[in-house]
C-alpha cells in the first residue's frame, strides 16, 4: 500500500470557478468548434423555418343589458355580470367548434387544401379537419382584468390571418343574436299557449263562482252574516228576560207548593188581601162576642156563618191564585224554549252561511290567482312582442384585425438569444464530457493533491515548440534536442530533475535512480536518455541501463550492432567494460540489451547478480538510471526499483489515468521501494500555458524569452 496520504487542500470549496476557468482555456478550441457549429445549425433553422403571421381582434363584453324597448317593469331583466367566470364563457364560445364551423362554411375553408391537405375526404371530415387547423392556431385570451377578450390568429398567410380572426368575431357577435331571436321566438310560442291554458282555467274558476252563488242563494255574505249575527244578539236578550221572566214565576210556583197552608199569605191578591182583613175582623168580632155572650149567641152564630163563608172565599180565591201561577209558569218556560230554538235556528244559519262563504272565497281565491296569472302572462307576452326582432349581442367589436406585414416567427432576436443559448449549453456539456473522459493529470497541482508526492518537472512535448519543433519525436531525437539546444525550455526540466535530486553535489543521496512509468507509452525511455545525457553534459559520469529486457526501447535508440547486452554481463559471459557503449555526443554510457534474448534470461533482471551490477556500478559512477518496463505489465520492474535509491514514476501530462498511477505508486510501496517523486511528461505548452494554473508553465509566455 502507498503509505502518503493524498492531500486536497481545496476540498472546502463548493465551486472552484479557477479549475472551471482553466477547463474552459483547455477545451478552448472545442467550445469554440462547438459553439460554430450550434450556431450554423441555428442560422441553418432560421433560413429555413417559414415565417408565420398573426391577426388580432378585440372584442368587448357589455357590462349592462341595454334593451331598445323599455323594460323596468319586467322584473326578469337584470344587469348582466361580468365577472371572470362569464367572460372565461365567452372565451370558450368563442373558440368553440359550432363558432369555428361557421367560420369554415363562411369562408369556404373545407374546400382549401392549405387547411384540409391534398388527401381526398367527405364533405364532412373535410370540414372537421378545416376546424381541427383553425383551432390549432386560434387563441383567444382576456386583457388582464378588463372585459376585453383578445382573439389571435397565427398562419403563414397574413391576409388568411386577418380574415379568420374577423370573421370569427363576426360569427361569435352573430350568433349570439340568433341564439337571444331563438330564444325569444321560442319564449313567445311558450307564452302564447300558457296564455290559452290560463284563459281556460280563469273562464272556469270564474263559472264555478257564480254557480255556487246561486246554488247557495249567497248574494252578499257580508250583510247576510251580520243580520244573522243581530238577530243572534236580539235573541239573547230576549232570552235572558224570557228566563229571568221563567225563574220568578217558578219561584212564586215553587214557593205557593212548597207550603200549602200558608200559601195564601205568599199570593199577592188585593181580593185575598180583603178577604184576610175580613177574616181577621170577623174573628176578632167572634171572639169578643162568644166571651161576652157565649157559644150559642145569635150574634156569635152569625159571625161565625160569616167568617166561615170569608174563609170559603179565601180558599176559592187561594185556588184561583194557585192555578193562575202555575199558568204563569209553563208560560213562561214555552216562551223561554220558543226563544231558545229561534236562536238555534240563527245560529245554524250563520254557521251555513260562514261555511258557504268559505268555499265562496276558495272560490274567488283560485279566480283571483288565475286571473293574476292571466294578466302576468299576457304582460310578458305583449312585452316579449314587443321586443321581438331587437335582439342585440352581448359583445361589440373594439378592433377589427389587419393583414400584418412582418412575421412574429421566426424572430431573429429569439433564435439568436435561443442559438446563442443552445451553443453555450452545448459547449459547457462538450467541455464537461472531455473533463470527465480525462482520468489524466492535467498541472503539477493536481498530481501532488491526488498523490501526495511532489512533481520534480514538467517535460514540455517537443512537437508543441515554437521554434525547433520535432514533428515525429523519437527518445533518440528527442535526447539529441537536448544536446542541440542546451539552453531550450526542454533542457532545462531535465536540470530541475537534477536539482530536485541534489545529483552532483555533496548532498547527493540518490546516486541510483529507477525511471518507470505506469503504462507504455508515457515518455519514460526518453525521460531516461535525456536525464542521462543532460548529466553526462554537466561533467557527471553517467550510466543508462536497459532494464527492459522485452521491449528494449533505449537500446533500440543506438545504431550498430550491440556485441554483448545486460543479460550477458549477468550471466558472466561479459565483463561491464565488454558491455558499456560510450555516447559520444554527450560522454554518458549506456548498458544496452542485445536483441536475441534466452527464455530463461526473464528471471535474471530480479536475482542478486542484478544488486550486485547495481552495487557496482554505483560505486563506479556518479549517477546511475535504471530504465525499467510498465510497473503494471511487469513485475521485475518493481524488483529493480527496490534496487535503487529512489525510484521516479513518469506520468503522460492529461494522458495517464490517475488510478493507474496510483496502482502503480501501491506496487512500488509493496516492493519498498522509495518513491522519489512523479515527471510530468509531454506537456503542451500550449494548452497549459493557456490553462495550467497551478503549473510553472502556465506562465511560460512570460519567462519563454530566457530560453534559447
């Protein structure tokens, strides 16, 4: 495992706009490509989009129901409401099918292939296709809050357009006059024979009135009820008298039967009255006579024969009076009872008089209600009359519609906002997708964030040079520009290499370096032969060594035949002198590999005659490179740079994807090697000094005047 820990000093960042700003000036010339060809497709669409044209009309809505005829007295008319929800129905009528289809009749649309196609139909699908178009392109809509509705239509032909919006409103206005005739025609035809059906019914009410009438003799039942009611009050006092009349002579009975005897003291007579002062004289003579003269006196017998024939008279006289209060009293009750039944009599009349007078006014009720009926009717109807044929819409025409003269689509201002638009989102996504396509590094930055180790160059890509620029580099040519141009931008990170490893000075702890790299491909034999010569070039012994036994790129570099290689030297076949070649451009020596190699030879770069070759040639020279194969592809080369003091790891600028140096930096920590630090290999110079932040060569215009 890679025992450094990975380092993001900006991970607090939610937007780095400096990383975005620098993706953009990298995918500068994408974005840009991108936003032509947007912007071309666009222009493209703009020429070939045909223009299309819109009418408008106003139309209002009356706030009020104003009729010719004056109508306050119909209590039916009421102010029209004019709220959103009517003015929203008004919008749907106008746009709905029956008022397109008059349209279509109108104009004759059916019949034009521009709304019907060139397709052969019936009569009838022709014009619900001609509908179907016009409502694709029809909109009616209201002015904010006020009541006016705006109709608008868009069409390729202007003069087309004008005249369907016109005449949608005039079909909209009129049929809404023909619906308000069709109403009242039909309004007037529902009055007419309601009419007819309350004549009847009044005719009869008033029949079945005057029938009762006479059949109950029922003149005027108001002055027939109140006779009755007077005769009913006479009757009772005549009663009251009669049965006050009734209880004295009944007393005066009662009192002459209760006491016999002394009855004839309780009758008033002035005969009995005289016949008792008689008496009582007589008696008064009789007993003053008998005392005086005794029983048997003439004068006493004579008084008695006379007092005797008074009281016969009394009693007679008694009689008489008896029997004339016993007349008195049954006379009295047949009067009482005579009172009674005539005013049983009054009362039953009066009782059939109020009930006939009941159905009487039931009666003149329903006639009266009928005959209200009757008269209302026949007031709508003359009223429903007299506004026939001034029927009026509820809408007026504020602005009729006119042929326009320049298209509202396309509008250039759209398409080139919208192009304009389309190219920036298009480039943005290109530019992201390179970004996320791109697992390689990018600036120093980046790599010693990601790995934790530090850059020691950024080796500039020789095809990307101003001047002297290589157009097919091979590590040969390449290594051969550094001796050519030793004070070019090239040379010089192969000094900061030697800076960064102290080669040279006292200091110098790393006397032997393994150079390998992730993948193929990645610069590391030329990375190899430069550093060798640019050392070799400062006075420093210097010593390449092939370590690659398959692919033997840096020995492939040299010309002639190669007498005896590394494996030779490792079997003991050669001694190190038979096997180094001297570089003559630049003094450095070289252990190539020869091209034929044993099967068996694999396992001889990672046995210990190797570290011994190591141990040998360190002691023997200033510097030794040890050019090794992939780290991923193979394992000997993890074995060689456990060998050396300090291994570097090239890394192909944008090229090498991260995970696979990180796999690579975990086999060289497993194989305890030490990692030195990472080449960044063939940068552009352009590209990064264009958007390299974070990077030396970002400011590479500036200080590329020291270069040579």
């Amino acid at each position: 495992m890679n025992p450094l820990v990975p380092v993001d000093q900006d991970s607090a960042k939610i937007i780095d706009f400096g990383a975005v700003l620098n993706a953009v000036r990298r995918r500068l010339v994408p974005i840009l490509i991108t936003m032509i060809i947007v912007l071309g497709l666009t222009a493209l669409s703009y020429k070939m989009v045909t223009p299309r044209y819109s009418a408008e009309g106003q139309v209002g809505i009356q706030r009020t129901n104003e009729e010719i005829v004056n109508a306050q007295e119909d209590q039916r008319v009421q102010p029209l409401t004019t709220d959103s929800s009517s003015v929203d129905t008004e919008v749907a009528q106008i746009l709905s099918p029956e008022t397109l289809g008059r349209v279509v009749d109108r104009l004759g649309l059916a019949k034009d292939p521009n709304f019907v196609g060139t397709d052969p139909l019936s009569p009838v699908d022709a014009r619900n296709a001609a509908i179907g178009a016009i409502a694709g392109g029809l909109t009616a809509t209201r002015d904010g809050t006020s009541y006016a509705i705006n109709v608008n239509y868009l069409s390729t032909d202007s003069v087309m357009a004008a005249k369907i919006v016109n005449t949608t409103i005039d079909e909209y206005l009129t049929r809404q006059q023909v619906e308000k005739r069709d109403e009242r025609n039909k309004e007037i035809a529902l009055l007419a024979s309601r009419i007819n059906e309350a004549r009847g019914q009044l005719q009869g009410a008033e029949t079945e009135v005057a029938r009762f009438r006479a059949a109950t003799n029922l003149v005027d039942i108001q002055n027939q009820s109140t006779n009755a009611q007077q005769s009913i009050a006479v009757l009772n006092q005549q009663l009251a008298d009669a049965q006050a009349q009734q209880a004295v002579a009944e007393a005066r009975n009662t009192a002459r039967s209760a006491n016999s005897a002394g009855a004839g003291s309780a009758v008033v007579s002035p005969v009995l009255q005289q016949l008792r002062t008689e008496e009582a004289t007589l008696s008064a003579q009789q007993a003053s006579l008998s005392e005086r003269y005794g029983d048997r006196h003439p004068q006493v017998l004579e008084t008695n024969q006379r007092l005797q024939e008074t009281r016969r008279q009394i009693a007679a006289e008694t009689a008489r009076v008896r029997q004339s209060l016993s007349a008195e009293a049954d006379v009295a009750r047949r009067r009482t009872s005579s009172i009674v039944s005539s005013l049983g009599a009054q009362k039953g009349q009066l009782l059939q008089g109020n009930a006939a007078s009941v159905r009487l006014a039931e009666l003149e009720r329903k006639a009266t209600t009928l005959k209200s009926l009757y008269e209302a009717l026949l007031e709508r109807y003359q009223q429903a009359i007299a506004r026939q044929g001034t029927e009026r819409s509820a809408g007026y025409v504020i602005a009729r519609a006119v042929a326009p003269t320049a298209p509202v689509s396309p509008k250039k201002v759209v398409f080139a906002g919208g192009g304009l638009l389309a190219a920036l989102l298009a480039a943005a996504m290109v530019a992201a997708g390179l970004e996320l396509a791109e697992n390689g590094f990018s600036t120093r930055r980046q790599v010693e964030r990601a790995l934790g180790l530090p850059v020691l160059a950024s080796v500039p890509d020789l095809r990307t040079l101003k001047r002297d620029r290589i157009k097919s580099p091979t590590p040969a040519t390449i290594s051969q520009h550094l001796i050519d141009h030793p004070g070019s931008v090239y040379s010089e990170s192969y000094r900061s290499i030697r800076t960064a490893l102290k080669v040279g000075r006292e200091e110098q702890a790393a006397r032997v370096v393994a150079i390998s790299s992730a993948l193929p491909a990645e610069g590391k034999t030329s990375t190899s032969f430069s550093l060798a010569r640019s050392s070799a070039l400062a006075g420093l012994s210097t010593v390449l060594v092939d370590c690659d036994l398959r692919r033997q790129a840096t020995s492939r570099q040299m010309e002639g035949a190669i007498q005896y290689g590394l494996a030779d030297l490792l079997r003991g076949e050669a001694t190190l002198d038979q096997v180094l070649v001297r570089d003559s451009a630049s003094g450095a020596f070289l252990l190539p590999q020869r091209p034929s190699t044993a099967e068996n030879d694999y396992d001889l770069i990672a046995s210990s005659a190797m570290q011994q070759l190591v141990d040998q040639l360190r002691e023997r020279f200033d510097l030794v490179i040890l050019d090794t194969a992939p780290l991923l592809a193979i394992a000997d080369s993890r074995a060689i740079a456990s060998m050396a003091d300090v291994a570097l790891v090239a890394v192909r600028w944008r090229k090498t994807p991260a995970p696979a140096v990180r796999l690579a930096l975990d086999h060289l920590a497993m194989a305890e090697a030490r990692i030195g630090g990472i080449i960044m290999t063939m940068v552009d110079l352009k590209a990064q000094s264009r958007a390299g932040a974070g990077d030396e060569l970002r400011y590479y215009k500036k200080y590329s005047s020291y270069y040579s």
